[in-house]
C-alpha cells in the first residue's frame, strides 16, 4: 500500500485481516491531504519602522481556522515575538498601500534592528492540522516604499511638460532617510507602444523637454532610499495628457 506525501511516497507492507486493512486505508488518505502553505512576501514601506508581511486568503471550501504569525532573530530563534495579524476588509487593512487585487492578510513587525537575519513564520491552522511557511530577510534587503501621490503634470512652454510629486505619506523620515525617483512615460506612435524612463531624481519636480504637441503621454513616478537599499516601489497609478498644439 503507498500513501502519497507532496512529492515522497511511502510504502507499507503488511498483513492485516478485516476491519484493520479498512483503518489503515482511512488513515492514508487523512495524511495524503496535506493542507496548503501560506505563500509570505515581507517588505519594508518606510525604513526602518514600518514592515509588513502578507499572504492570499485562503479560497478553498475548507479555509484555516485562525492563523498564527511570529518572528524572530537568526542567531536568538528561541526568543520569539508575535505578529500583529490584519485581517482582509479590516480597519486597518484599509491603510496599508497595495496594488495586488487579492484579498490579503497581513501581519506588522515593529521596530526591527537594521543589520540583523529575522525568521518569519506564518502558520495556517486546519480543523485536521497546520501548515507553516518560513523565510530569512534582512530589513536593508526588503525596503520598498509605497508609490509617490499627488502627480501633477502641466504644460510649461510648447513641447515642454512640469512633472511634480509627492512623497509616499507612508514614509516617516524623509531628513534622515531621503528618496530619490524615477519616471516613466509612455505613448503610442502608429500603434506601436513607446516608453522612457528617467532618473534616479532627488527632487519632486523635473521638467520635460522636446515632446510632441497633439500627442497623448501617460506617466508614472517611483520612489526608492536614496542609498538604493531594497526595491523601487510601485508604480504611481498613471496620469493621462496630451501636449498641446499650441504654446499655453
């Protein structure tokens, strides 16, 4: 008799008469069925304070009952901390910046050390079992700001365009940790797509040069530590305009 565990099988061989041959079928196919792992991304949306971790709901007829989140230090794992866990559609869930569509949960690690491994593990609690996912990160590995708002963009002089920003509210200190930004546009010439980006600008304002009048641009900005530490964020959600044919 096998019994399949993810990708390792399993062979029992043995004599049992009746009822016994019946259990040991039963408890097979209970083991078989290995309850889904959480699938974690961790990162940090303002260096060193703020940093989530996130993973989908469960979709399954049978989702976990209650999901348990702690961290700790690489070289000190038997001291760990609890995750505060934000539930999908909560309060708080509502503040946190994301651009995925999924309904998430998400978890806040407080206060991390810079220069020091973290293990995150996340464990999703079945009626029949448990299923935990574990990562390493470092905070200077996993920053990533949340996109730059209010893009504003203006004509200034005939084939010239005024693209200003502001920084993620989400950032706490921009005096002791700054930004710097990239831009990209994008537009269409015969149908085909053309894009440019440009940067890394420490400003929140750039002007544009030599662009076509009566043509339709899209642009977008993102932010990312001045150091290049992490990732840039997100794309800004773009802003649509088309340059005028005559100067303004």
């Amino acid at each position: 008799m096998a019994a399949v565990f993810g990708s390792v099988t399993v062979t029992f061989i043995l004599c049992v008469l009746g009822g016994h041959a019946l259990d040991l079928m039963r408890a097979t196919a209970t083991l078989s069925s290995h309850p889904p792992t959480p699938t974690v991304h961790c990162w940090c949306a303002s260096y060193p304070n703020l940093t989530l971790c996130s993973w989908p709901s469960e979709s399954s007829h049978s989702p976990p009952s209650h999901y348990i989140a702690t961290y700790s230090e690489r070289h000190r794992q038997g001291v760990t901390e609890d995750c505060h866990i934000i539930p999908p559609n909560s309060s708080s869930a509502s503040l946190i910046s994301s651009s995925s569509s999924e309904q998430l949960w998400h978890c806040q690690l407080p206060s991390l050390k810079l220069l020091t491994d973290y293990i995150i593990n996340v464990t999703a609690v079945y009626s029949a079992g448990s299923s935990s996912h574990l990562a390493s990160f470092m905070l200077e590995d996993i920053v990533k700001p949340d996109p730059p708002v209010n893009i504003r963009v203006s004509p200034h002089n005939i084939r010239n365009l005024l693209v200003e920003w502001s920084p993620p509210p989400t950032w706490a200190d921009l005096q002791i940790f700054p930004l710097k930004y990239q831009i990209r546009y994008q537009w269409e010439n015969r149908g085909i797509p053309k894009s440019v980006n440009l940067g890394p600008f420490e400003s929140t304002s750039v002007e544009l040069k030599g662009l076509t009048p009566g043509r339709a641009y899209l642009f977008q900005v993102c932010a990312k530590e001045l150091l290049g530490l992490g990732k840039c964020s997100n794309w800004s959600s773009p802003i649509k305009i088309t340059i005028p044919r005559t100067k303004p």
